[in-house]
C-alpha cells in the first residue's frame, strides 16, 4: 500500500528546520548547486593563496617567538574549518601579523602555552557568538585599533631587524631592542644584510608593480593578456617568489662549502598529530598545573579572542559581510586548530585581498558565496602538502628573507595620516590613539587596556556632562542635549540652580526634554529634589516634550508639583510668560531665537 502524503502541518516546520540547519552549516547551501564550470577560478584562487600562506606562515611563526613548523600547523585547519562553517565569502583564516605578536607576549615563546592559548581563545570566542556578547567589541573604538596596529607595525618591523642584520640574542622588550641593536650595529653579517635589503626592494618593487598595473580587457591581444596574467601573478606571489629566490642563493653558497646567511634550519617533516590541548606542562622541576598557566596567561585571555575577533570583523565589514556571524566559525576554527598544534588564529587582510583580486568576489550573490567559500580547500592542501613533503627545502630558507616578508606584510598596517584625520575631525580621540600607540611600545597589552580605559573614560565624561543650553531671563529654557544617566542629575542640578538664583528675578524654569529618551531611578530622584529646591526659593519647574518612556517614569514617581506640557509654548503659556505664549511686546522674558538656535 502506498504511504500516505506527509501532513501539510509538518511542512513548514521541515522548511524551518532545514533554513536553520543551512545557517549553520553553510556549506550545505553551495554545495548541492556546485558546477563543474567553476571549479578552475577555484583552483586558481586556491593555488595563489596556498603559495602566499606558505612563506607567511614560516616568518609569522618568528614572530610568535615559536618553531617555524607551527606557522605551518596554524595554517590549514582554518582553511577547511571555513570551507564548511564560514559565512564570508572572501574572509580567509590563518596566522598573521597582530596575532603572532600578542602570542609572543603572551605565551611566552613556549608551544605548549601557545596551543592552550588556542584553545581558551576559541572557546572564549564560541561563547561571545553564543550568548551575542558582540557588543564588547564595540567599546573598542577607531582611535584605540588604529594606535595599537600603527604601533604592532612598528614593533614587528624592528623586531626583524635583527634578522636582517644577521644579529642574535637580541631581547624581545621594544627599548632594550632598539638599544642592544643600535649597540651591536658593528656585528653585522655582511650576507644576511645585502640579502635582507635585497629582498624588501624586490617586495616593495613588486607591491607597486601590482597597484600600478592597468586591467587588461577581454578585448585586447592574447599576448597582452598574457603578460598581463603574468606580471600579476609575479606581483601577487611576491612572497613566495623572493623566498624561492633566497632558498636558491643559500642552497647554492651551500654546494659551494661556504655559508654567509643564517638559515630556517631543520623542520620537523609530516603533519602534527591530531590530540587533545595541553592542559599542564612538564618541566624538569615539577609540573606547571593548568590554574597555574592560565594565571600566567592573565589578560591576555581577553586581549587575544577580543584582538582576533576586531580583526576579523573589520576584514568581514571591508568586504561587506554580516560580521557578527564569524564569531563561531573564528572560535570553533581556533579550539579545532589546538587539536593540531595551531596557536590563535584570526582573518588575515593580505590573504583576504588576494582572494578577492583571483575573481572569488564578484557581485553574482548567493551563487559566488558558495563558490568564493570553495578557494579553502586548496589552499589547506598546500600547507598539508609542505608540511608533508617540502619540510627539508625549508631548510635552506634564510631568515633575512622570511624578515622581509613580514617587514613587507606589516608596514602598511602603519597609518601616518590618521593623526592629521583626527586633528581636524576630533581632537578630543587623539588621546585614547597616542596613548594606546605610545603605551604599545612599552607592553601591547599595557597598550590596548590603556587605550580602551581611556576612550571608556571620554564615554563617561560625555555621559556625566551631557551638553546643556540655558537662555533666557524671567523664564529660563534649559535644553539638554542627551539622554540624563545617574551621573549627570548633579550637573543638571547645579546648573539649573546656579542660573536660577543668579539670574534677576527668575520666576519659573522650563525643561525642555524633546531629546531625552530614557532616565534612571537616580535621575528621577534627583529631579525630586530640584522640585523642592526650587520650591522653597519661589520658582516653579515645568517639563515639556517629554517622550512616553520618560513620561511613564516621571508620572509612576508621583513627584510633588510635577507639571508637564506637550510644547515650550503651553508650559511659558502656563508660567505667565507672555513672550512665550506668543505675546509681540517683546518684554524680555523669553529669549525665543536663542532658545530655539
């Protein structure tokens, strides 16, 4: 016997089910409608991608003050986590720059502190998505993100100078550094210094090569396209190409018997294995328990998962995606990572941007989704590839060429110009960004904290002294700018009665609270008190434009000679003003232009 057709009822209840399943496994959407027509752009944004992750890893992995070998172990798993939970078409997860360098501060230059920090900073982030405590990310303002990447730029671009210069044992603390390098200038090594030099000009040269370089038309030769596609290639695996050109130059001085560069050295070939976090560290004296090094880890436990989060929600905004989405990818991304030896990892701009510039980004919506979120998988492929069988070629990587690449990478994070942006918009948020820039050279942490307690601070003040307009005589208008909050009831107090008991002969006080949404009991109590005080000097308050929220409050406070007007006009009508109320004598009580300016 046939079955019987499915209730009507339970359909939509299925469809629900399934749109909310897609939502969370977003790969379920492009998969089903995956062409075989696109699989080429995929391969190929997979490809340039993969070849700029590779060097990248490696040199940000010196940044992080770790073996070379965990840039690499950091890079892949985000790449296939994405393919299956990413909601941003364009956004590529992996090491970078900003990441590295608060690892280096805070995990110490130790791989086992390095993987829990992944672990806490991905469980951290999977429960800001889950419970939307997104909103955090919005106390940390332009100013603040701004000072502490000119700053990271600045730090980690010295930081490698002494790569460049061939110098070794030079302290990771930003003065000591810049001291014992200026000191040690004379010990300099003559091959990893022409080297270094050598390959930033070719990055610098290849960088402007690409953003001069005019896009070629459909129409134009096949040999224009050609060279085209060529010049753009070599421009955008920049990276890789001068690291390739490097490894060439030290394997050659190596067949040669004689060695003038400092090398990567030895990788540990194969893939990490797949275990759980290290939840305690064995050391010869005894076992550092997991209390023990998440109190060592301290603040850095909000630093980094907030750090990672503000960067990747900034790439997802630059590339016009929803970003409150990637909380639990980025989380779920950094807790599989530590599985395989991954320290934190966030969305990287440069890799980012390349996807965007193979063609992955084009304006053909949900069908470019899916196929933009495809360009993972070869890119992981690569990283699993070198890990497996290029380890021994990294050997004879120099150290001077990985230096420039990260040198290259993070220059451009410097903004010179937002000083001169600030100054002429608002001089008041060149505070939080030279102090965070400034107290980043010190400690990144002592930085960012500093820059976000600043700007909380500027909040506060704004919140506390709400801008007020008084005018008038006989009859004072007093107009609040904001919303009144408990710390701003004792300002609004004493400026009402200073101009009151100062002002000749005052007779009443409108309030005019048009532009005030919401109050608090504070400021419902303090206004209680400004009723009686008043009273007792013979002048009357009344309130006008009151909003229902605010109205609602102030009514179930039944205060004492509580008066309110729907209009400035009735309530001057009601206190006797005459110029209020429309008189054309122009007695002087009322200051009708000024009020209403």
């Amino acid at each position: 016997a046939a079955s019987p057709p499915p209730s009507p009822a339970g359909a939509p209840r299925r469809r629900c089910w399934l749109r909310a399943l897609r939502r969370r496994l977003p790969v379920l959407g492009w998969l089903p409608r995956y062409s075989p027509g696109w699989l080429q752009l995929d391969l190929i944004a997979g490809v340039t991608v993969g070849i700029t992750v590779v060097p990248q890893a490696l040199a940000y992995a010196e940044v992080a003050g770790l073996p070379p070998q965990y840039g690499l172990y950091s890079s892949f798993v985000g790449c296939f986590v994405y393919c299956f939970l990413g909601t941003a078409k364009d956004v590529t997860l992996g090491p970078t720059a900003i990441m590295s360098l608060l690892v280096s501060s805070y995990a110490f230059h130790d791989p086992v502190y390095a993987v829990l920090l992944a672990f806490l900073t991905g469980c951290i982030q999977l429960a800001m998505g889950l419970l939307h405590l997104g909103f955090l990310l919005d106390f940390i303002s332009c100013p603040v993100i701004k000072g502490f990447t000119s700053a990271a730029s600045i730090t980690i671009s010295f930081n490698q100078v002494k790569n460049i210069l061939g110098l070794h044992g030079i302290p990771r603390q930003f003065f000591l550094q810049v001291y014992e390098t200026l000191r040690r200038i004379g010990e300099t090594r003559p091959g990893d210094a022409i080297l270094g030099l050598v390959c930033l000009a070719a990055l610098a040269g290849l960088r402007a090569m690409k953003s001069h370089l005019p896009p070629a038309s459909h129409t134009e030769p096949l040999a224009t396209r050609a060279s085209y596609l060529i010049v753009w290639t070599c421009a955008t695996a920049r990276n890789a190409l001068v690291v390739l050109f490097a490894g060439l130059v030290a394997y050659c001085f190596q067949l040669r018997g004689s060695q003038p560069l400092t090398l990567t050295g030895s990788i540990p070939q194969g893939l990490p294995p797949c275990r759980l976090p290290p939840f305690s560290k064995a050391e010869p004296n005894g076992t550092v328990p997991f209390g023990t090094m998440v109190e060592d880890m301290g603040v850095g436990l909000a630093v980094v998962p907030l750090m990672g989060l503000v960067e990747t929600v900034a790439i997802a905004k630059a590339f016009g995606t929803a970003p409150r989405l990637l909380f639990p990818t980025a989380g779920f991304a950094n807790v599989l990572g530590s599985f395989f030896s991954s320290y934190p990892i966030t969305g990287s701009f440069g890799r980012t941007a390349v996807n965007a510039q193979t063609g992955v980004c084009t304006p053909a919506g949900g069908l470019v989704t899916g196929r933009a979120m495809r360009c993972r998988p070869p890119a992981g492929a690569l990283v699993l590839l070198s890990l497996a069988y290029l380890t021994s070629l990294f050997y004879y990587i120099p150290k001077a060429a990985l230096a420039a690449v990260i040198i290259s990478a993070v220059v451009p994070m410097f903004d010179a110009g937002i000083f001169r942006t600030l100054w002429r918009v608002k001089r008041l948020d060149l505070v939080p960004l030279c102090v965070t820039f400034l107290f980043c050279f010190w400690e990144v942490q002592y930085g960012i904290v500093a820059g976000v307690l600043v700007s909380g601070l500027l909040l506060l003040y704004s919140i506390a002294r709400p801008p007020l307009k008084v005018s008038g005589q006989g009859t004072l208008l007093v107009q609040p700018g904001s919303s009144l909050h408990f710390p701003a009831i004792e300002h609004l107090r004493d400026v009402i009665c200073s101009r009151a008991l100062t002002a000749p002969s005052p007779r009443s006080i409108i309030l005019d609270c048009h532009r005030i949404s919401s109050i608090d009991y504070t400021v419902v109590v303090g206004l209680a008190e400004l009723l009686q005080e008043l009273r007792k000097h013979g002048i009357s308050l009344a309130f006008c434009s009151l909003q229902d929220q605010v109205l609602r409050a102030l009514l179930a406070a039944d205060l004492e000679g509580f008066r309110h007007f729907p209009s400035w006009e009735e309530a001057g009508e009601a206190s006797g003003c005459p110029a209020a109320a429309g008189c054309s004598r122009g007695c002087g009580q009322f200051d009708l232009g000024l009020a209403l300016h």
